[in-house]
C-alpha cells in the first residue's frame, strides 16, 4: 500500500464515518478502485476508523468527562452511560456472532450498492413521514429509545447501510430531534467502534509489522482531522435542514455504482 492511498482513505473514512452514507460502503468501493483489498485492507481500514472516533472524543471531551466524574451522584450522566450500553447490545452480539459470515459474503461493491440505495429511500421515507419530536435533549432519553436505536443500529452490519444513518434515523423516527438524535449516534460511536476496533485488532494481530506503520499513521492522522472537521459541519446542517440531501446522495451514487459493476460484470 502506498502513501497516497492510505491519504486517500483516510480522507473517505473522516468525511463519511458520520454522516448517514456508509463509511465502509465507500471504504469497500474505493478499496476496490484502488486495487487495496484483501485482509490487509481490512485490518487498515479498521485502524483508520479509530482515528474518526478519536475526533468525537476530542469534540464531546468535556461531556465525556462530565459523565465519567460525575455519573455517581447525577441521575442524567448515570442515565446516559445506561442508554449507551443498553443501544450498544443489540449490535455487538449479532456483529459477533455474524462476523465472519458478513465479511465473507457481503463485502463487495454490489452489496454496498444495493444497501446504499434501499437506505436513501429509506431516509426519504422516514423524512416524509415526518416524525413528532418528542425529546429535545440526549440526557433525557428512556430506556425504550435507546433499545430501538440499538436494534435499528443492527441493520448497519450490512456494508452500505451507515451505523450513523441507521441509528439517527431510528432515533429520529423514535422522537428525538435531528440534533439529539445525531448527537446521541456520536456517544454511541464511541464504545461501538471501540470495540469493533479492538476485535479486528486481535484477531488480525498478524498481519500487522512495524513497517506498516508509517503508511497506517498516515491514514490515521487524515481520518482524525477530516471527521474532526465534518462533524462541527454535520451538527451545524441538521439542526437547520432535513436529511434527504443524503437519501439522494445515496440512490444517485448507488444506481452509478449498479451500472459500472454490472458492466464490470
């Protein structure tokens, strides 16, 4: 793998981790253009996706510190941890046990293409139904919410669906505002790919070496400013505008992806 490559990923992971169009989907295509698959490029782009996450955690770091120091003695803190673990359930066990499977059969351009357009007509579906808000605020979400973002976030184990799309869209679907709804997939990022990190990590220990590590630090870092940068912007649109800019985004880029595979084909 060359610089410009792990430069080009990089920049993929950090625009697209966050908002409602599949990272891995585009992670998956791009891969593909630049001829980088195999485990290899998984275990990269698993890295990579560490360095996106790093940048919630540097935008949300006083939240998070507030919630570490304090869940002990404030109710909302303790109820956002509880939320948290309770939406991160759902996925983690299917995504456990379905793991291999879904890597083995479903990490192809066509599968990504499919899902990224069934998803933006799911978008506009949600969108045209527009959804009451009944919850302005994460702090003050139930028990209830949280599991129905968890189960929508199971959809996401399918390339191409978005782990962001999916779970604000269900949380949005489920009442919360756009901003609550989109703030809460940020918390939630943060123990899913985590975890999803560490795991590929282990089980992919050897196909790492110390001579990977200047081209993997290089997509790290770009993936880590990137999303930094995409994230303040994201928060700024949803507050103000609707999400079918994305379902149309993901229909127009999935009927072209159809098109080219199935001539490749």
């Amino acid at each position: 793998m060359d610089f410009l490559s792990a430069l080009i990923l990089g920049l993929v992971e950090g625009v697209t981790e966050f908002i409602p169009v599949s990272s891995t989907g585009h992670l998956i295509v791009v891969g593909d253009w630049l001829h980088f698959t195999g485990e290899r490029a998984k275990v990269f782009e698993i890295f990579i996706q560490l360095g996106a996450i790093l940048a919630v955690v540097w935008l949300y770091r006083s939240t998070i510190r507030r919630v570490a120091l304090d869940w002990k003695g404030d109710p909302a803190s303790r109820r956002l941890i509880v939320n948290l673990m309770i939406a991160f359930l759902p996925a983690a066990i299917v995504g456990f046990l379905a793991h291999h499977w879904i890597t083995e059969h479903l990490f192809n351009p066509r599968t990504v293409a499919g899902a990224l357009v069934a998803g933006g007509f799911g978008i506009l579906l949600i969108e045209g139904s527009k959804p009451a808000t009944t919850l302005a605020e994460v702090e003050g979400m139930p028990a209830s919410k949280a599991l129905g973002i968890g189960l929508a976030q199971v959809l996401s184990l399918f390339p191409g669906v978005s782990r962001s799309g999916a779970t604000i869209m269900g949380g949005y679907l489920l009442g919360l505002s756009r901003t609550a709804a989109t703030e809460f997939s940020f918390f939630l990022a943060i123990p899913v790919m985590f975890a999803a990190t560490l795991f590929e990590l282990v089980q992919s220990r050897a196909l790492l070496s110390v001579a990977d590590l200047p081209v993997f630090a290089l997509g790290f870092v770009t993936a880590f400013v990137s999303a930094l940068l995409v994230v303040k912007v994201f928060l700024g649109y949803v507050s103000r505008s609707s999400f079918a800019v994305f379902a149309w985004y993901r229909i127009g880029f999935g009927a072209a992806l159809f098109a080219l595979y199935w001539k490749v084909a």
